[in-house]
C-alpha cells in the first residue's frame, strides 16, 4: 500500500478541488476492473460492486484535504490567505504551502503585543515575488494551497500531509482491489468531496444512493503522545478503531455490534473511538432522507490537521480486514 498511499498523498486536493485524486483513483480503479465508476455532478466518485440485492451499503472515504484560499494580493506581492477546512492559524508560521499551479509559498506572521492575538488576519503567504504583478502570474484571488508535505516512512509509521484522509482512500480502493464479486449485498463504494468543510459531498450522493446501510472511513485522533490535549485510549498500532460517537453522528447500535461482532469473529485487532470534537462523512450519512444507521472505521492518526500526520501501516492493514470481512457480512437484522 506503500506505493499508492505515497502517491494518494501528493496529490493535490482541498476541498472543492478534488479532480487530481479524482483522476488518479479513477485511473487505480481501472485496473480493478468491473463496471466504470460514476462521477456525480459534486465530482462524487461512485463504484458499485455485488449483486443487485434489497440491501444496499455505502461506504464513503472523503477525497479532500485542508487547505487555503487567496483572499488579497497586497501591493508588495504578499498573500492573505483564509482556511479551507479546520486549521489553527498558530501552528503556521513557517510553514511551506503548495499552490495548484505547483508554486511554493511560506506563511509568515506580523508582529503581535501577544502570540496568542494570531489570527489568520495576521498571517500572509510569501512566494518570493517583488510586488502584486508579480504575484499575479503565479497565482489569482481564489486560488487554493495546501500544506508541501509529501510521504515519508519511519519505522512502521508513514507521515504525510494529507494522510486525512488519502489514508482513508487507500484503505478503501485496497478493499476494493480485494473484494470478491459474490457479495450478500450491494456496495457502494463512494469517495466523497467536502467532507472537511462540512461534510457536503456526502450529504448529497447519501440521498442519490439512498442506502439502507452507511460506514465512513477517515481518521481519528488518538491519545498516545505526552500529556495529549484530548484524553482518549486510542493509540497508534492497536488497529483500525470502530466509531462509538464524535460531534457529528451517534453510530447506530446494531452496526457497531456487528462491526465488533466481525473484528472479534475474524480476530481483527480494534479500538473503540468516542471523538469529543470532530466529525466525519457518516454524519451526513446517517441524516439522509429518512435516516441511514451508519458507522465508522477510523484509522488512528496523530498530528491531524498539520503536516505531519503519522499513521501506522498495520492499522491500514488491518482496516482493509476490517472492512473486507464486514463486506462479506449480511447486514440484515
Ligand atoms: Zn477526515
């Protein structure tokens, strides 16, 4: 999975901009073969696989990643910038951005009476040019950027700037790969645009599908670094967790205990994740038309929203078991 999560992760995607992890799922899933995969009018991917049963799952992986957006171009060839998606703007200064058009830029800050007065009002881009001319022939007002931050390995962990949530994404075309054709139910496997500015992609091809069943795949944050600020088991290496809760979804019952009752069965290593701040795809899942029950796979991730966030490479492997068996399982109850 090495290969593909490093080239998932270069790709360029902030929200709204999804078309070169679009391209290069699609072309990976060209060689998956069976029917072609659907584009909706969002920029939704979908593939169907399984018989055309009564039941039908989605299973959604969100495409999009943090980014910026060009708010002004100053006289002197400065940048202001606004987020796209949840980013602190203290954690920036220093930081290298990576444009659409390829032009690097770095985040620099104006002076403050207090460090915790940072805002994004206070941070501007430099890309090295002389005054607003210049700028403008790299990039225009609206343009978008996201952290320089390609993939790297240490030890069993990989580190990448968009591991939320190419990792997710990998986790799912790698199901695919391996999915048998002879499945209880039919399955859509969807990956979703916006889900880091709301969760709209999901929202949207939740109610063209119309499911009986929904399952999220993306990260979560774990509580295995010095004094974390969010108090939780989850660690890195101890398995894909299956979501209890976050902000934006209460999984429903009966999917948590079959996916607790398909890891034990199959002895998948897993972790239970309630998320006090945060949300995924499964929350627009769960709300669509007259109610979906849906859960979540979450790959531990430290660091997320930064450009250092870390996964393990066994809790991706064990989360396509995860998902493989459930697959497998018929959700009828
Ligand atoms: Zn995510």
């Amino acid at each position: 999975m090495k290969e593909l999560l490093t080239r998932l992760t270069a790709a360029f995607g902030p929200a709204g901009r999804e078309e070169e992890v679009r391209s290069l799922l699609k072309q990976e899933l060209t060689q998956v073969g069976g029917p072609d995969a659907v584009v909706d009018d969002l920029g939704n991917l979908i593939v169907t696989r399984g018989k055309d049963a009564d039941q039908k799952i989605l299973v959604a992986a969100h495409m999009d990643q943090i980014g910026f957006m060009v708010t002004f171009i100053e006289e002197n060839g400065f940048l202001r910038i606004t987020p796209v998606g949840g980013i602190q703007a203290k954690s920036l200064p220093g930081m290298r951005l990576r444009f659409g058009g390829g032009t690097t830029g770095v985040i620099g800050q104006e002076k403050l009476k207090a460090q915790k007065d940072l805002d994004f009002s206070k941070l501007y881009v430099d890309m090295g040019v002389n005054d607003r001319e210049e700028a403008e022939k790299q990039v225009q007002i609206g343009d978008t950027a996201v952290f320089d931050a390609p993939l790297v390995m240490e030890g069993n962990r990989y580190i990448a700037g968009a591991m939320d949530n190419r990792a997710g994404c990998t986790v799912l075309l790698e199901t695919l790969r391996r999915l048998p054709t002879d499945l209880p139910q039919s399955v859509c496997f969807v990956f979703t645009v916006q889900e880091e500015v709301g969760l709209r992609g999901a929202q949207a091809v939740s109610y063209r599908l119309n499911p009986h069943f929904g399952l999220a795949v993306d990260v979560t944050r774990t509580g295995d670094t010095p004094e974390p600020q969010f108090k939780t088991p989850l660690s890195l290496g101890k398995g894909p967790a299956i979501k209890i809760r976050d902000s934006s979804v209460i999984c429903h019952p009966r999917v948590t205990a079959l996916m607790r009752r398909v890891a034990d069965q199959n002895s998948i290593p897993h972790q239970f994740e309630v998320l006090e701040q945060g949300g995924t795809d499964a929350g627009a899942i769960h709300l669509s038309r007259a109610g979906v029950p849906t859960g979540a796979v979450s790959i531990p991730c430290r660091y997320i929203h930064t450009p250092g966030e870390m996964v393990d490479s066994a809790d991706l492997e064990n989360g396509v078991s995860l998902l493989l068996a459930l697959l497998q399982t018929e959700w009828k109850w």
